[in-house]
C-alpha cells in the first residue's frame, strides 16, 4: 500500500515580491515555474540589515532586479548555494557583482559524465563555481543569525542543506520539497548518498 504524503500544493505569493515567512526569512519566488520548480524557485533572504541570501535562483536580469530590489539599502553579506543546478544557482555570481557578496558553496566536483550535452539538459549548472568553498558543520552568521551548512549529497554531490539556528528552521535546498519528491538524476545523483542524508 502506497503511503500518501501530505504534498503542499497552496502557495500564496506573487513573483518577485519578497515575503516575509518568519521573522527572520523572507522569500522571493522567481518567476522560472516547471516539472522541477513547481510555481518557480523559492529564493530565502535571512536577517535584516546584513543578510544572507540562500539559492539566488536563474540569471534572469528580471529576476536578479527584484532581488537587489528586495534587499534595497541591506547589506548583503553571504551568497549561499545548496547545488549546482540551474534553477539554484546561476544567479549567485551575477549578483556577487552587483553586491559584492562572496559566494559560498561546496565545491565537491559532479561525478564523471560520458555526455556533458546531457548533463547540461538535465538542468545542471555544470560550470558554477563558489568563490569559496562550504564543509559540512561551518557556520556564517550576521546580526541576530547564525546559519550552519550541513552536507546532504544525493540530489547532486555538492548538496548541502543549511539550517537556521534562531528558528530551528532549514533550508534542504532540492533535497526535500514541500510540493514533489525529489529528483536524483544519475551520475551527480546518487540513491545510497540521498538515502544516507535523509538519516
Ligand atoms: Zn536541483
């Protein structure tokens, strides 16, 4: 017997508009909705004032305007990327340029593909690469938050999940989504790893 999962399906947002979630998250959904983002990618801005900004989202000039937008007159003081994947990651450096963030992710390689042309298909942000590098347990903090990565390889090998200390709170990047399950795409996805992460 299948097992139902509560799946969330109700949103209440609107593009590029930031949203404030909880007291120190606001979320901004970028307008790139499909079969792997549902309505489109949930972007995260932490703290006020000097902020930390989680999955950048697509490099979308529209998409990167709402974000500086949203952050107008806040000083941004982390880009973090949970993985290399398209709808994650490609905005952080366009906008590292504009703010003069650094970008901060594990730089774990994907593991050896035969067909790059596939993997590019398949939604990977093959050539992204932090300006530094993220190991499991760091933790960077700002003004009333602290934030630690914790490493969740499986949905890609250089997965990592980031949990938000004050409010007991993560952001799983694509390991957990609220609306699907995930996606683990062969060869940077890996079954064993995801199930080992989920532990
Ligand atoms: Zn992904």
């Amino acid at each position: 017997m299948a097992a139902k999962i509560p799946f969330v399906h109700e949103m209440d947002f609107e593009y590029e508009k930031p949203q404030q979630v909880s007291p120190l998250i606001r979320r901004l959904v970028a307008k790139n909705p499909g079969p792997f983002t549902f309505r489109g990618t949930g972007v995260y801005i932490v703290g006020h004032g000097e902020v930390a900004i989680v999955d950048p989202g697509p490099d979308d000039p529209e998409h990167i305007e709402a974000l500086l937008k949203a952050v107008e007159g806040e000083i941004v003081t982390h880009i973090l990327v949970t993985h290399r994947h398209m709808d994650h990651s490609p905005a952080a450096h366009p906008l590292a340029a504009r703010t003069g963030a650094k970008v901060y992710a594990s730089t774990i390689p994907p593991k050896p593909s035969e067909c790059d042309a596939l993997r590019l298909e398949a939604g990977d942000d093959h050539y992204f690469t932090p300006d530094i590098n993220v190991e499991d347990g760091e933790r960077f903090s700002g003004p009333g938050w602290t934030i630690e990565a914790v490493f969740t390889p499986g949905h890609t090998t250089n997965h990592m999940a980031f949990a938000l200390i004050e409010e007991n709170a993560l952001f799983p990047g694509d390991h957990i989504m609220g609306w699907s399950t995930t996606v683990i795409g062969p060869p940077d996805g890996d079954m064993t790893d995801y199930f080992n992460s989920l532990e």
